[in-house]
C-alpha cells in the first residue's frame, strides 16, 4: 500500500471544510430569503386587508350611507319583528 503525501491529505481536509462551511453559509442564507419572503406576504396581506373595507364591497363616495343602510344589517329575527309591526300598524 502506497503512502500518501501529507499535502495531498491536507488539501483534501481544506477542501471538504470548504465544502462543508459553503453548504452551511449558502442554507443560512436561503433561510434569511425565506423569512424576507414570508415578512413582505405579511406585509402584503396587511395592506390588501387595510384596502377592502370588511363590511362592505362599496364605498362612501358610491352612495353608500351607513346610517341609512343599518337595518340591513340586522338579524333576521329582528328585521321579521319589524316587518310584524309594519303590518299591524298597517292594518
């Protein structure tokens, strides 16, 4: 069995530390990508909540008065209670 140089051994030993620093650096640095990633889909999402209005699809400036639309937006249970009096007065 032939003896091998120790200079061959110790290249050998930098490059595989090399090798094993560089897969260590390059997967610290896909997990920083990946958390900015997931940091600006937040960040997205806020905003796309901010600009839908969560009661309503329409705006104020669409003729769109809350006040006046508030009755809609009552259980059904009231809005029959209400509809039973409109009757009754009615008659």
């Amino acid at each position: 069995m032939s003896r091998i140089p120790l200079g061959k051994v110790l290249l050998r030993n930098v490059i595989r530390h090399t090798d094993a620093h560089n897969k260590i650096q390059e997967e610290s640095d896909m997990w920083k990508i990946r958390e900015l990633e997931k940091q600006m889909e937040d960040a997205y999402r806020g905003t796309k909540r901010k600009m839908l209005p969560s009661s309503s699809s329409r705006m104020r400036s669409d003729g769109f008065d809350e006040e006046s639309q508030r009755y809609y937006w009552r259980p059904k249970n009231e809005i029959s209670g209400t509809l039973e009096d409109d009757f009754l007065k009615a008659k």
